[in-house]
C-alpha cells in the first residue's frame, strides 16, 4: 500500500524564496494597521465633517489596503465602520476574520471592523440589472433547512426572472441575499438554490434571515453572520490505478471545498488569489508504512491534526486548519492555510512534539514519512527538513523503498 514519490525537493530554500513566504499575510496585517493607525484621524475627520471628498478617501484607503494585495473591498463610512467586502473572492472568507482580529486595540475602541457585509434593510430597493429593475421587496424564497449539514437549499422567484436566463438569474438572486442577509450568513448557510415558478407558500427575502436564525438556534445551534468555515465531510471512488497525489483522496473532511474542487481540477485560481495576498495553501502528506494497520495510521493523523489545531488556536502558528483526507494508496493529507509560511517550516522542522508523534513505530524499523507540497497539482513535493540538524530528523526522513508514484 506504501508509495514513493519521484521528485521530492531536499532544499526548501526555493519555496521559501517565493513572495508569499518573503512577504507572507500575518506581516501584511500587521503593516495595514500600523498605516491605519497613521492615517486613522484624517480618515476619521472626513467621515464626521462630512467632507465631499469620497474620491479623496477611496484614493488613500487604496493606498493603504494596497498593502495587502489587490482586490480588496471594503465599505467605509457611519459611525466610524469599515466593513471588508468579500464580492466573489472567497477566499476573504478565510482571510478577513484574521485581519479584523487583528487590529489593535486602541484602534477597536473607535473603529467598528467587520469581515464582510452585515446584513441590512432593502425593503423598497430596486436592484438595476441586465437592463431590468429588480424590486427586490418581490423576490420570495423558500428555505430548506438540512440539520446535519446546517444549511439550506433555496427555492426562489422574482416576477422579473421570467424575462432573464438562468445565470442571470443566480447572479442578481445572489447579490439581493448578500445584501438583505449579509455576506457571513450566506457563505455560512446557503447550499443549493432553485428557480421555482410561482411564490406559492414563500416568504419574502426580507424574513429569510429571521427564519434561518429561528430555525437554527430551535435546533440548538448558534447563527452567526460572520465568515464560520464550517467542517465538510465528502467521499470520493478513485480509480484503482490512480497514483497521483490527492486523486487517491477515499474520504476526508474540508472547510474549503472550492480549494479541493480546484486541485482535482487542474485549477489555479483561488490558489493564485490566496498567494497574492501572502498567504500558503499546503498540504502535509504522510505515508503509511508498511506494518502499520489503517487505524493506527489515521490515529496518527489525528494527533498530528489536533496538535496543529492547538499551535494555531494559541497562535503559535499563524493559520488556518482546513481538513485532512485518506487516500487509498495509503496516503494522508493535512490541508493548512498558513498566514505565515516560512515560520510555519521552520517551527514545524524543530517541534519536538510532532516528532513524537510521527515516531511511534509498529515495528521499531519504519517511521512515518512526511512532506510538504502547495494546493496545485504541478507544485513539488518538499521533504521537511530541521535546520539545526537533530538526529531525528535524518532518521525520521530515511529514504521511499516502495512502488513509485
């Protein structure tokens, strides 16, 4: 069941040499506040004076968002808020809750920061799409509430649909849910939509908030109209000569699916949007040994999962746990978003806790292999490696002797 890997990189001096390792997200965060913090009273200023001078404003907020990357949207203005706008960038829903927590705290005492669009009151608004006016107080949805998975599916229809094609139609239905609900209760929430031909037995969208929040919380669990990231469980049928890494994927769990639609795929999209804001979409890879059963295997990536969990809560290591998944050519994957990369490599390469963990032997004679590789298909695969040279290291990274990839 054990597999070697061709083309395994023994020098992670490349990978760290890329921008978003040089320049990694945690550090971006860090310098958009501190410029935040300079420029917070002329921001301010012109908010309470009410200044005609939103070009002025915009000019030096992109200034300073520019330091974490292109694309970022934001709202500013009320009472000293700034909202961050996901739009279609899903991957600000991974992003945004770190940055927001983040700011300091002289600056929360007069600044109200949130990671996305709250929801707000558009009874009475015409949405101008497509050439048509969308009243939305006409669209009527009806929610499906599935309990295991704390979503729902959406039936919906407009009057005005009938004149529109179908991604039209998503793309307008979209945005009025994202600004009646927020942009948080609908990445948290929302599953499946459908057209539907009349409103018969549905509610208008203004109530769809309410309704969600009701049922919810009846079933003993907390709505939030912020970014959750939920947990997912999926399962794959791999073909049986299938070697390729990841493609052997039997079952796992992910809080961003999108990410490993994409890899499956061949895609770069989101990969490349995450890496233009400093961030590192990895895997760790490990490989069962021979004499090892698939039960102690995957209690071992248990341990290794909960051990990260743990350095990311207390933020030892900055980032995120996604999911782990098993493959059937007796391979693990654990999916990290790292705000951080190169700390992540070079905490991880001396942490004496995973080194326990990833040596318990069945037999005294074969440990578990572990690598690292990023959330593309033609990435390399890189072999972790200790600075400081410890004997367990070179022990716990002996060469592949099995049947190539």
């Amino acid at each position: 069941m054990s597999r070697k890997i061709q083309n395994i990189a023994e020098d992670n001096s490349l990978l760290m040499s890329q921008e978003h390792f040089r320049n990694p997200f945690s550090l971006r965060v860090e310098r958009f506040w501190q410029w935040f913090r300079e420029h917070s009273d002329t921001i301010e200023n012109s908010i309470q004076q009410k200044r005609n001078d939103s070009e002025g404003i915009n000019a030096l907020m992109n200034d300073g968002l520019s330091i974490i990357g292109e694309d970022i949207y934001y709202n500013i203005g009320g009472h000293n808020e700034l909202t961050f706008c996901i739009e279609e960038h899903t991957e600000c829903h991974h992003l945004y809750p770190y940055l927001v927590a983040s700011m300091p705290e002289d600056l929360g005492k007069k600044w109200t920061v949130f990671p996305c669009k709250q929801p707000d009151d558009t009874a009475g608004f015409v949405l101008n799409m497509y050439g048509k006016g969308i009243d939305m107080s006409e669209l009527k949805v009806s929610p499906t509430y599935d309990n295991e998975g704390n979503r729902f599916d959406l039936q919906y229809f407009h009057p005005v649909f009938a004149e529109l094609n179908e991604q039209e139609c998503l793309s307008a239905l979209y945005l009025i849910i994202e600004l009646t609900i927020g942009e948080g209760a609908s990445y948290n929430y929302i599953n499946q939509v459908y057209k539907a031909d009349n409103d018969k037995d549905m509610i208008p969208v203004s109530k769809l908030a309410e309704t969600m929040k009701t049922i919810i919380e009846a079933n003993g669990k907390k709505y939030s109209t912020k970014p959750e990231s939920s947990y997912f469980s999926y399962s794959c049928q791999p073909d049986e000569e299938e070697k390729r890494l990841r493609l052997d994927i039997v079952c796992g769990t992910s809080r961003y699916m999108a990410l490993n639609h994409e890899y499956a795929e061949g895609g770069h999209y989101i990969y490349d949007s995450l890496v233009a804001k400093g961030t590192a979409p990895i895997m760790l890879i490990m490989i069962q040994p021979e004499g090892m059963t698939v039960e102690e295997f995957l209690d071992m990536r248990y341990q290794v999962e909960d051990h990260l969990i743990e350095l990311f809560r207390n933020s030892t290591i900055k980032g995120l746990f996604l999911g782990g998944a098993y493959g059937a050519t007796g391979t693990a994957y654990i999916d990290l978003l790292l705000y951080d990369g190169r700390q992540f490599i070079d905490y991880i390469s001396k942490d004496d806790m995973l080194c326990r963990i990833l040596s318990q032997e069945t037999d005294g004679s074969c440990p578990v292999q572990l690598m690292l590789k990023e959330f593309t298909q033609d990435s390399r695969v890189y072999r972790l490696k200790n600075n400081n040279g410890k004997k367990w290291w070179n022990r716990l990274f002996r060469p592949f002797t099995h049947k190539e990839q």
